[in-house]
C-alpha cells in the first residue's frame, strides 16, 4: 500500500517533462561530422550556457532546434513539440514559440527602434498593422514600448536604429524578441561584437529577463567570465558529443578553458 | 656594371590565337561595310549641312503666337508622362516582388515574372505607342498606356534588383519567428530598398517626360503632335518654340527630381 500511496508522487514528477529533450542528433556537412549522436536533456526555467571550441557545432546546434539547419537524424522535443517532425506550417506555428537572438541584431537600420520592436508581433499576427508603429493599433504600440522599456531604450523609441550604438541595436533585438512573448529563449553570442561592458550588461539582461519570466535559456558566449556568471549550468561540446555538463556554481574555470581555445585560429 | 641578360625573351605582345584573329577581322570587315551601307558619304553631308543652317534660319526668332496652344500640350504632355509612369511604377512593384531572389514564390514563376519585364523593356516605347494607338485610339491615353508599359519593365527591373541587395539579416530575423511572406517584404525588405525606390521612381518620371515627346509623332498625343504638323507644314519658327519649350520642360524635371533626391536620400 506504501508503494501505491508513493505513485502519485511520482507521476507527477514524470509529468513535468522537461522543456528540451535532445536524443541521438547527427549532423554532417560533407564528410566533417558536427554532432555525433549528441543527447542533452534541460529543465524548464534553466538558463544553460553552451560552450565549445570554434567549430565545436554549437551554433548549427541552436540552429536545429528550430530547424534554421536541418539535422541528419536523431529526435529534439521543445517545449512538448517533436520538432523534427513538424511540417512547414506547424513549424512556423512552432518558431513563433520560441525567440532567437543573434550575433548580428538584425534590425532594420532605417526604421525606428519603436518598429522594429513591433515587428516582433508577427509572431502572432500579419497584415499592414504589423509593419510600422505609426500603423500599429494601440494595444501594440503599447506593448512594444513597453518592451523597449524593459530592455532599457523607452527614450529612444522613436530613434532611427542605425543611429543606434551596437549595444543599444542588441537590446533593441532582444526587445523585439520579448515582443514575440517567447516560451523559450535561444541567444548564439549575443555579446560577441560589442565591447566588454556593453556585451556583459546584454548578458547580464538576456539572464535576469529569462529568470524573471521563468523561460528557459540556452546562450552561447565566447567570453568564460559571462559563462559562469550568466547560467546556471553549463554544457560543453567537443568532438560532437557533450563532454561537460555541471552546475555553473560547481565549475571549474581551469577546467572550462580548454572549450574557449581553438578560438584564435579558427577564426 | 651590367645587368645580367634574361635567359629568355620575354614578348611584348600576346599572339592571338586564330579565332580571336578571325573574329577581329570579320568585326573590322562588318563595320566597313556598314559604312558604305548607311549611305553616309561626304557629298551627302556638305550638302546636309547648309540645308540645317537654313532651317535653324528659318526657325529664328521663334513664333510665340501659338505659346498659349503649346503650353497646353506641354501640360498635357507632362501629365501623360505623370500618370503613365505612377501607373507603372504601382504595377511594376507587385511584378518586381515576383521576379526578386528570394522573394519569389515559385522559381517558374519568377522565370516568367522576369520574362515579362525583360519583354516590357526591350520593345521601345515608340512601339507600344503604335499599337495602343490602334488600341485605344489616337491621343494621350495611348500616350499614357505606352509609357504605363515600358515603365513597367524598366521599374521593376530595378525594383527587383533593389529588394535583391538589402541586407538580409532582418529578413532571416523575421523568418526565424514564423512572419509570412508579406510580412518580410513590407517590414524587412520595403523600408531598406527605399532610397533605390525612390530614386528610380524619379529616374522614371524623368525619361517619361523625355519620352512623352516622342510619342506625340505617332499620334499618343501630347506635344509632339505639335511638334509633327510644325514640321510638316514647314512652320519651323513655331517648332523652334516648341522644341524649346519642351527643353526647358525636361530640364526642370530634372532638377526638381534632382532637389527630391538630394532631399530624401
């Protein structure tokens, strides 16, 4: 009786089913292996730092989770869906899920800060009123200001983005993204192209956004020091596989550094 | 101290192998032969060039007793070239989508989006103008389908060639959170390819206006209506007017459209 007394307990463990399920992905580019049957589970609400060489395949493996790269084989499942089964029109519905921040902002340098951030909404919606803020109904308007403030630029809604510091342009992205209202969220070296404050205070925002909504993040950052600070675990990629995988509290800097070589000739 | 000989002379010139020479020489051959063909010989021009003087004789001063009848035209001729090229230019946008990299929803239907552009711009407008004449009848509306016609082909050309160069980090970004088609093109693509649009919308309504003048000859309406029956009546002191008129006509478009470029760009 004890034992079936216990079951609830844990079912209900079982039912909370973690927000990324990663089993056996493969992938090639001709005859140089990336990943190698590569298996990763993460918790919903993680902040995961995912680290590796150049070249390592860490972003072609942030890129398949929404299948911006097509993988070889293996089975991902976000946020409950069979990603690498979805059709063209459930995974369009999928990637709406889910918000990207790149190396590149990507915004549209001769729109304001305001637009771009409301361009977010075509997640959920198309039409003219989608396209610029002047258009935009109110309700959106209101969003992506506030969005914007969030990140820190409500002064500068109305600023040409190419008038934008490279920092600024980077928050504006992520704005964009917020606006998206995101489940999960995936950054591929956000901080890479900005100097070291500007790249630390984006770090630092991407991390205290993603705790104070409870999404779940996955960030890959070159610089070690925004590794450990900005994450609560940490997984480190060689070879195809992932070969470190510890609470960032408990990792060793020594022992991470040999995933931040390589850099400087591969590039 | 002298220098040391190269072990092997070097040649000042490339030798052509035989079909370069060939074709070098037929193309030398065609040109002569066209020469003679256009019947352009020295007699023909001493003989040419005093005939000209006596018709720009003839032509000044300039008769301004028809000046009110041919600023009507010039008018006329003006808003032909005005409503067929924002006619086109409105056309030429949708058609451009079509036949643009990557922007195309079907590489087949990009082939005959970029056909049709292609056939638009290389049948000239003075062709269009014959046949919408017989269309549509003489006078500007024929005028205006033609120039409507080849600024179609001549916009979305560049249209396409715009969208096709912006950078396509934005556009990626879009995707990448599941905006549709449109979306990319007015959000992403539109606001970058601008400038490119609006200066070769102003290009446009530029050879427009130069081009609405042709038209007239073949009976499209406008001021080369007028043009044609001063030749033809010998009234070349009121051609003289004319001809000036739409000089000054073409390049004040031009400067205007020069100002708005500077202005926007």
């Amino acid at each position: 009786m004890a034992l079936a007394l216990a079951l609830p307990d844990e079912s209900l463990i079982e039912a909370l089913p973690p927000a990324l399920r990663i089993q056996g992905l493969r992938k090639a580019f001709g005859a140089r292996t990336i990943l190698d049957g590569l298996d990763l589970e993460v918790e919903p609400g993680t902040a995961v730092a995912l680290i590796g060489a150049n070249g390592a395949g860490k972003s072609t493996l942030l890129r398949m989770l929404v299948r911006l790269i097509e993988p070889d084989a293996g089975r991902m499942t976000l946020l409950g869906e069979a990603v690498s089964d979805l059709a063209p029109g459930p995974l369009r519905a999928f990637r709406r899920r889910v918000g990207i921040v790149f190396q590149r902002h990507n915004l549209v340098g001769r729109l304001s800060a305001l637009s771009n951030v409301l361009h977010g909404v075509q997640a959920r919606r198309s039409g003219p009123r989608t396209w610029l803020h002047a258009l935009a109904p109110a309700a959106d308007r209101a969003e992506a200001l506030a969005c914007l403030a969030e990140v820190g630029l409500a002064d500068r809604a109305l600023q040409r983005a190419d008038s934008l510091s490279g920092g600024q342009s980077q928050r504006v992205a992520i704005a964009r993204m917020l606006m998206q209202r995101p489940e999960f969220i995936l950054a591929d070296e956000p901080d890479a192209s900005l100097d070291p404050r500007s790249g630390e205070e984006i770090m630092d925002l991407l991390y205290r956004l993603a705790k104070d909504k409870g999404l779940t993040l996955i960030v890959i950052s070159h610089r070690l020091e925004h590794t450990l600070r900005y994450s609560d675990r940490i997984v480190g990629l060689a070879d195809g596989r992932i070969t470190l995988d510890r609470p960032s509290r408990l990792a060793d800097p020594r022992h991470l550094r040999q995933f931040f070589t390589g850099r400087d000739h591969e590039e | 101290m002298s220098l040391p000989s190269p072990a092997v002379a070097v040649p000042r010139w490339d030798r052509p192998n035989a079909l370069t020479f060939m074709v070098t020489v037929l193309a030398l051959a065609f040109l002569v032969w066209s020469f003679s063909n256009v019947g352009l010989s020295w007699e023909r021009m001493q003989r040419g060039f005093p005939a000209l003087g006596s018709i720009l004789d003839r032509m000044f001063p300039p008769d301004l007793e028809r000046l009110p009848q041919i600023l009507r035209s010039l008018l006329i001729t003006f808003q032909m070239a005005l409503v067929g090229c924002v006619l086109g230019l409105i056309l030429a946008f949708p058609l451009a989508i079509l036949a643009a990299d990557g922007l195309s929803p079907h590489p087949v239907i990009k082939q005959l989006a970029r056909g049709l552009i292609a056939f638009f711009r290389t049948v000239p407008d003075l062709v269009w103008a014959l046949l919408f004449v017989i269309a549509v009848g003489l006078g500007p509306a024929a005028g205006v389908m033609a120039i409507m016609v080849d600024k179609i082909g001549f916009a979305g050309r560049f249209f396409a060639e715009a969208m096709e160069e912006v950078d396509k980090g934005p556009q990626e970004a879009l995707a990448a959170i599941g905006a549709t088609r449109s979306g990319l093109i007015f959000s992403a693509v539109v606001p970058q390819a601008l400038p490119s649009f609006i200066a070769t919308s102003l290009f446009s309504l530029e050879k427009a206006v130069r081009g609405s003048v042709i038209l007239g000859l073949v009976g499209a309406g406008g001021i080369g209506v007028e043009l044609k029956v001063a030749f033809d009546l010998f009234d070349y002191d009121t051609a003289a007017t004319i001809i000036i008129a739409v000089f000054l006509l073409v390049v004040l478009v031009e400067q205007v459209s020069n100002r708005i470029r500077k202005r926007l760009l």
